[in-house]
C-alpha cells in the first residue's frame, strides 16, 4: 500500500504544478486585484503541497493502514456524504449559501463521525461565515441569497 500511496501522491503532485503553470494563462494578479488565474494557481500550489506531505508520509510509514473500503460503516459514510452533497446541490438557491452550507456541515458533522452538538454547531457557523467571507465578500462571487436574504 506504501507505494500505491507513493505514485497516487506524486500524481497529485504533478497535476498540482500543471494546474499552477496552466494558470499563468489567465493571469494570476494580485492579492487585491485577483485575476482569473489567481484561485487555480493557488489551488495547485495547495495541491502540490498536500500531495509532497504525503509523499513524505509514504516513505516513512513502515504499516499502511486498511484502505478506506475496508473500514466498518465506510460505504455508509460515502453515500451519506454523497446524499448530502447531492441534496445542497439542489437546496442551495431556495434556503441560500449560507444556511445550505450551515446544515451541509451540521448534517455531516452529525451523520459521518458524530460530534457535539457544540462543536457541530460552532463549526458550521465557522465555516459557513468564513465561505461566505471568503467567496461572497472578497472573491465577489454571486451566492444564491435564498429566502431569508443571505
């Protein structure tokens, strides 16, 4: 499995520089001024970055872990997290990117590997607050504002 690991991460790896070099197409711009290019190149270099961790991981684990199909309740929790995916899909213009993304978090804290209600609800707004900040606030994408108006 160490080295299934290995190529999968070098693959990643590459494709993370290619996506960053494909992205000087577009135009990367500035932190204030992003160009189309800028959210690709930083998702590749994201991506290559991830992908050099595991590659790291891979060569000093001595046991490789089951696969993730191997897990007990492992096919529960993907198409659970299928479902719930598909559903936001199709509540997110009428509830709203905000409240859509709210419960998306909070079903699947709940459902996946069950948390606190604590902490379920305080990540959710989290995550939710920073999206909209980062997507709806400085990226100026148009969200779907929903029926409560955000």
């Amino acid at each position: 499995m160490k080295k299934r690991e290995f190529w999968a991460s070098l693959f990643w790896g590459l494709l993370g520089i290619g996506i960053a070099m494909k992205s000087f197409e577009y135009g990367i711009g500035t932190l204030r001024h992003p160009e189309p290019g800028f959210l690709p190149f930083w998702g590749g270099i994201s991506i290559f970055i991830l992908s050099l961790v595991s590659v790291v991981q891979s060569l000093k684990a001595k046991l490789s872990p089951a696969p993730f199909g191997g897990q007990p309740g492992s096919l529960r929790r993907m198409s659970t997290t299928f479902v719930l995916l598909l559903a936001y899909v199709f509540v997110v213009k009428k509830l709203g990117f905000f409240l859509s993304t709210f419960l998306l978090m909070g079903f699947l804290l709940k459902t996946i590997y069950p948390q606190s209600w604590r902490r379920t609800i305080t990540f959710s707004v989290i995550v939710s607050i920073l999206s909209y900040g980062l997507f709806g606030r400085w990226l100026k994408v148009q969200l779907p504002k929903g029926w409560m108006g955000f």
